[in-house]
C-alpha cells in the first residue's frame, strides 16, 4: 500500500512538471514592459471591440519576446512598436522619463537558431497577406533569429518595417500584395533571407547596409535603394528575382559600393538610372542574368567612363557589348573582369549561410563536376543491323559556376570505324559533309589519334553546354554494336544511353550513374575480331549486349598477399581486381564451372586508387558474353 502511494505521489509530480502551453489573447496594446514566454505561446494578437487594425507597443513600454514564441496573428492586424508622440499626437502625448526625457517604446526578440521566434497567420490554411504588418519605428530594437510570414496585406506599405534597429538572421518568407517585403531605413541587415516575396524583396531608405544575406525568388526586384547617404552590399547571394537584383530608379545620384555578391539569373544585375563617380561595382559575379550585367541610363558626366572591376559574367572572355545577359552599359568600363568566377561563399552559422549551403545542394553546386549525357540513332539501316551508320553525341553539361578544362577520350569500338566527327553547340545541326571527316587533328577542340577520338571543349560556360557528335559504321558482320569506352579527365566510366551521368572535373573517384542495368538482348550472332580478320560464330545460347560495360574480358582466382581475389584481364593486358562482398559467391561459382574460360562484361563502378589509377571494379553484375 505505502508503495502504491509512493507511486501515485511520483505519478502526480511529472503531471505536474510537464509544462502546459495554452493560448495568450493579446485584443489590447502594450503600454508597460511586458514578456511573452514560451509557456504563454501561442500569442494570438485579436481585434477588439472598438475593432481596430493596430495593436500598439507605446507609451515608452519595452516588448521581449523569449525564444521559441510563436506569435499568430488575426486577419488585418498588426503590430506596430512606436512612440506615438511621433506621429502627430503632438508632444503631450509622448511617455515621458523621471528626468522628463522621451521614453521610446521597443521590442527585443532574440531567438536561437533552433528556437526562431514566429510571426505567422493565425489561419489553418495560410496564404500571403493573410495579416498586415510587423512595424518596428522604434530605434535601438533588436530582432534576431526572427521569421516572419504571410504579412503584408494588400494597403501595407511593407510586411516588416525596421528603422535604426539590430537585424540579424532573420526570415521574411510569403509576404503578400504590399509593396515590399521588408522596408529598411538607417538600418543593416545580416545574415537574413528574404525570399518567396510578391513583391520587391528589400527597400533601403536613406542608409542601408546589406550584408551576407540571401535575397531570391521575390516576384519584383531583390533590392530597391533611395539613398541619401553610401550604403554598402556586401556578400549577398541575389537569386532568380523577378526584377533586378539591385535597382534605384531614383533621378538623383546614388552613392553605393556593390562588392562580392552573386547575382544569378535575375532580370537584370544592377540598374541605377543615373551613374555616377560614387558607384563601386567590383569583384561581383554575374550569371545568367535575363537582361544585364550592370547598366544605367544616365551617366552624370558626359564622357566619365566609371570602372567595374574585377567582375565575372559567366564567361571567360568577360562583357557582351550587346543586349544580353553580359550587357554592361558603355559608361562602366568593365574591360578588366575576372576570367573566373570570383570566389563566393556566405560561411557560418547564420540563416543565410544555412539557406545559401541548400541553394547550394538544390542547384548541383555541392561539388566540381559536369554532367554527361551519351545517345545513339541510327541514320542508315537499323541500330543492331551490319554497317549501319550510327550518330552518337556526347554532350557535356558544366554544371557549376567553376568547372573547367573539361577532356574526354573516346575509344572506338573495334566493331565500328568512326566516319565523321564534330564540335558544335547542341542547338547547332550536324554538319555531315566531307569536311567534318576525322582526321588527325580536327579543330583546336578536337583530335583523332589511335583510334581515340580525344575532345577537350574550350571553356564551357558557367550552367551551359557542348555537344560532340561523331558518326561511326558498324563493320560488316557486326550485329548488336557496343558502345564506345569513355573516359574523363583520364578516368574510365560506365554509362547507359540516353543517361546522365555526372562527371568529377578533377578526374578524382569514380563517375556514378542513376542508369539502371541495360537488358539482355535475344540475338543469336556475336562477333569476335582481331587486328587482321574478322569473322562470324553462331552460338547457341543467347548474347548480352555490352553496352555500359565498364570492361570486358576473362577472369581469374589469384592468391594476393594472401587473400582470394578476383582479377578481370582485358583484350589489352589490364587487370582489374573484381570488388563485391555480396557477389563473391556468384564469381566463385563462375571461376569454378564450365564457363570459367569464357569472356564477361562487367557493371559497376571503377575503383580508384590513391595514385589516381583504376585499379579494380566495385562491380554490381556481370554477364558471361561467349
């Protein structure tokens, strides 16, 4: 019985230690220093009888907000922290110190970055503009690690107004039809995001600091500025915006340095309608921006030519002088740009670097590696039929903003004889004439050498690519073509028609494939060639087309250093060691039947060593081939 107490008693206690988080209505406004916890969570701030549109922070009174609050807030509403002395109450209505100061009111939320502090719509079903505006007039505010969504509603100036206040890893995510997402003045902003807007993401009045901060997706531009002051934009990531990255349509000079950011595939780079002496554009990379680079339609002195140094446009050979994504208006002069992207990374902890490492993943920019493609149509007879004309094209996709000096060997199947190569764009038609025939040397992209078609495109543009067609026949008794072995920046690699295929631009590891295994063919003829003659055999059990083999040839038990291993020799003399703990036995198996002697084609990966050879195959299957 006492030790049924004991239980009941401690049963009790953790009922009660568990915290309990219920609603905390907030229908009026804040006029003494007031917190809302986590426990009080979710704060829902209501209209009232008198059914107004603001909730207040006023009268001197100091809002703190603890971590892991989340704030919803009703349609219409808003909450606005202002003296409202300051706006045309007149002076008695200021809130007043002991010593007869004006007290300002302010707001201090700081959370974590694992306990953000939420302003959000208080429907089930959230949509942009669902709720007004977070208004912070008050100086020396302090909002870190602050997300706020579906404000600005259709009428609000902004979703978020800050003025002269700490603004720090903060969100602005869904803001709806007002004019801006977040509305700045005298103010810097760091480390924060402002993405997915309808409409322009950021508005500098007077000064404005923007720094290591991400700016995407907003449907008008990233950044508008009206200056009074030089402002700085600093390390800014400006993605895929529906007007220009950063823009002032303001018909007065406008000072400001733009230095280190990336501005990619947005309408337009940079745009200040009037230029001047105080615009420093340097060490920026630009790409895949709709219309410009940088640009101005006025140059505040007739015949000043402004630098735009250190730049990078996407391409090697720097500017277009003509409409496009490299435009540079002729008042910059940007003759001494960067042939390189220029090195960008916002590093860290904060909400920005967080969203810039997904933009990062999302993007296929993780790693240095392009993307290869290979495909196969038949031009004369079919594609299995004897001396058929087959067209393949190989096309090569930089895939970062830093890949180059891509190289990719093709050896020519010994069923095959290559007729007709060329380097073009892969929009370009395939020239067939006489002229494209394979010689030793074809262009300065192209060789053909031993019979290696070897392709070193020059300079493939940043997220573009290249195509390299080739037209090989198939000899007369060949029925069931191979495909030609590629290797990329002097590394083998397996692949299956019409599959990407991404490609380290290094050399370093083994390509992977998402191919799946190709299927087995049901012909009945395979043929066998040696340098001199070559002739049919009927067998009779079916053959497996090679096609996105890595290797192929006979293998072999060896004892090395004393362990059992399995070594695939090639037609050239290669070894390969055979890698599969879970295929082991079905090699065994092999090694040990009446097939043993019999070529194989082999699926699968190379394994590379630390000298960069390709020492063996983590093959996933092989098929017996004769």
């Amino acid at each position: 019985m006492f030790f049924r107490k004991i239980v009941l008693a401690l049963a009790f206690l953790a009922v009660v230690a568990t915290p309990v988080f219920a609603e905390t209505v907030i229908d009026l406004d804040i006029v003494a220093d007031t917190t809302w916890t986590k426990a009080m969570s979710p704060i829902i701030i209501k209209s009232n009888a008198r059914n107004d549109r603001i909730r207040w922070v006023a009268s001197g009174a100091v809002l703190t907000i603890e971590p892991g609050v989340e704030v919803r807030i009703d349609s219409g509403m808003s909450l606005q922290v202002a003296s409202q002395c300051l706006r045309s109450y007149g002076t008695d209505a200021c809130y007043r110190d002991n010593e007869g100061n004006i007290k300002m009111p302010k707001l201090i939320a700081h959370g974590t970055s694992t306990e953000p502090i939420i302003f959000t719509s208080s429907k089930s079903d959230p949509q942009p503009g669902d709720w007004g505006a977070l208004v912070v007039e008050a100086p020396n505010s302090e909002l870190e690690w602050v997300e706020v969504r579906y404000a600005g509603a259709k009428g609000k100036r902004a979703a978020v107004e800050v003025n002269n206040s700490l603004f720090k890893d903060n969100l602005v995510e869904k803001s709806g039809s007002a004019a801006y997402a977040l509305y700045v003045s005298s103010q810097k902003i760091e480390g924060s995001v402002i993405r997915d807007n309808l409409g322009i993401g950021i508005f500098c009045d007077h000064e404005c600091d923007i720094i290591d901060s991400v700016i995407e997706r907003n449907a008008g531009d990233a950044i508008e500025v009206d200056l009074g002051v030089p402002a700085t934009f600093t390390g800014n990531l400006i993605f895929d915006n529906g007007g220009n990255g950063i823009a002032s349509e303001s018909i007065y000079s406008q000072d400001a340095t733009i230095e280190n950011n990336f501005f990619r595939e947005n309408s337009g780079g940079v745009y200040f309608h009037r230029s001047n002496e105080g615009l420093d554009i340097k060490n920026n990379n630009f790409l895949k921006n709709k219309n410009f680079a940088i640009k101005s339609d006025i140059n505040n002195r007739e015949g000043q030519i402004y630098p735009a140094v250190g730049n990078w446009f996407g391409i090697d050979t720097g500017p277009k002088s003509v409409t496009g994504q490299f435009l540079v208006s002729s008042d910059y002069d940007a003759s001494e740009f960067s042939a390189s992207d220029v090195a960008f990374a916002i590093e860290g902890s904060s909400k920005a670097a967080r969203e810039y490492r997904e933009y990062l993943a999302e993007n296929n920019m993780t790693g240095n590696f392009f993307s290869g493609k290979v495909e196969r149509a038949a031009i004369i007879g079919s594609e299995n039929s004897p001396g058929a004309l087959l067209k393949y094209s190989v096309t090569l996709e930089n895939k970062t903003t830093s890949a180059r000096d891509a190289k990719l060997a093709v050896s020519i199947p010994a069923d095959q004889n290559l007729l007709l190569c060329s380097a073009q764009p892969a929009t370009a038609a395939f020239d067939y004439s006489l002229a494209t025939a394979c010689t030793t040397t074809v262009s300065s992209e192209l060789a053909f050498k031993n019979n290696q078609l070897v392709w070193s495109p020059i300079g493939i543009p940043a997220l573009d690519e290249k195509t390299l067609f080739f037209v090989m026949m198939t000899k007369p008794t060949t029925t069931n073509p191979s495909l030609p072995r590629l290797d990329f920046a002097s590394k083998p690699f397996s692949y299956t028609l019409g599959t990407a295929v991404e490609l380290n631009e290094s050399g370093g590891g083994s390509a992977s494939s998402t191919a799946s295994t190709p299927e087995s063919s049901t012909a009945t003829a395979a043929t066998t060639t040696t340098t001199t003659t070559t002739t049919t055999t009927q067998v009779a059990t079916p053959v497996v087309s090679t096609d996105g083999s890595l290797a192929t040839g006979t293998v072999s038990r060896q004892i090395i250093n004393g362990i059992l291993n399995y070594v695939l020799t090639t037609a050239d003399g290669k070894n390969y060691i055979l890698y599969n703990s879970y295929k082991w036995r079905e090699i065994d198996d092999f090694t040990k039947s009446a097939d043993k002697g019999k070529r194989i084609a082999v699926y699968g990966d190379f394994y590379i060593n630390r000298y960069g050879v390709a020492s063996g195959i983590k093959f996933t299957r092989f098929d017996v081939i004769d």
